[in-house]
C-alpha cells in the first residue's frame, strides 16, 4: 500500500553541491536561475550563500553539510517540504561526512523524491513538463499525509506500518506474526 504527496506547481527545491562541484551547481543555477526564480529553494549554508550573492536567488539556508544541512533536508523531505534534491555531488573525493550523505539519498530514495546528482540530470529534470504542473507523488504507506510532528512530542507508527516493517526486518509473513510474540 502506498499513499501519494502533492507536489505543486511551484515546486520546493533542495540545491546541494559537495565542495569541488559548487562552481558547477552555481553555473547550472545561472543558466535556471529564471526558471529556479519561481520556485522555493533550500540550500546548506556555503551553497546557498554563493547563490544569493551570485544569482540574488533567494534561497533558504539550512546548516552547513557537515553540521547537519544535509539532515535537516532530509527531515524536510519527510515532512513533505521539499519536493525533489539538485545534489552536485563529487563521487571522487571522500568526504568527512560521507554519512549525512548516504543518509539522505536513502531518504531521497524511501520517500519517492527526484533526485539529480549532476548536471545532466539535472537539466533533465528541470525541463521537464512536470516541473510546471500538480504532480501526485508515491510515498510508503506508513507516511502520514501533512502530518507535522509537535515539539517535544513523539509520534508513533501506525499499527499497519508496525506489523509491516516487522514483517520486512525479519522477514516474516503476515502469519507468522502472531506466533512471533518477541516481536511484538
């Protein structure tokens, strides 16, 4: 079972770049800047200094990568905030925080969100007709539709995606559920 988010025409845009890519993510945002005018931006810190001062986009400024930018994007994917993720990303370099990274592709990926890790797939993407339209997007069924979580409060799953992630982490068919007690 899945459920969708709508993603508006005015589109909520994370623009990423590892260090040695930066000038390249600020030459793509130069040649869209039109285009990326009319949509909300998020970037990290570093990344989205050079487009305000480059491009006078104006550009939501998470923490830097290294200090959290790329969770608190992640965390925004999950609560439906942004939409899709430019990430110009250097394969060929390691990086200090190379699991900020992994971690929010994976979420890029669990939450059904284009993704571009370089510029080719980036032009792809922005020049797509849907970029312009509504656009109903697939995400894992657990997720609840515009639910925002209060502060200092704890959500709890939904009894459907407990027994299901039970069921995928240990491999067990709906039947085998309740003879499983320890799982509970």
């Amino acid at each position: 079972m899945q459920k969708t988010i709508a993603m508006a025409s005015r589109k909520s845009i994370a623009l990423v770049a590892h260090d040695n890519k930066k000038e390249e993510l600020v030459e793509w945002a130069r040649s869209n800047s039109k285009l990326l005018a009319g949509h909300s931006l998020y970037s990290t810190r570093t990344t989205g200094r050079l487009l305000q001062s480059r491009l006078g986009l104006k550009v939501t400024l998470l923490e830097s990568g290294p200090l959290g930018g790329d969770q608190q994007i992640g965390s925004r994917i999950t609560e439906g905030e942004i939409n899709f993720v430019i990430f110009f990303s250097d394969p060929l370099r390691s990086h200090p925080h190379d699991a900020d990274v992994k971690a929010l592709l994976r979420i890029v990926v669990v939450w059904n969100v284009p993704v571009a890790c370089n510029r080719a797939s980036a032009d792809f993407i922005i020049s797509s007709p849907l970029m312009s339209s509504d656009y109903e997007r697939l995400v894992p069924a657990c997720a609840r539709r515009g639910a925002r979580p209060s502060v200092g409060a704890r959500s709890r799953p939904s009894p459907e995606c407990v027994v299901e992630n039970r069921r995928q982490r240990h491999d067990l068919r709906p039947h085998q559920l309740a003879e499983n007690e320890e799982f509970a």
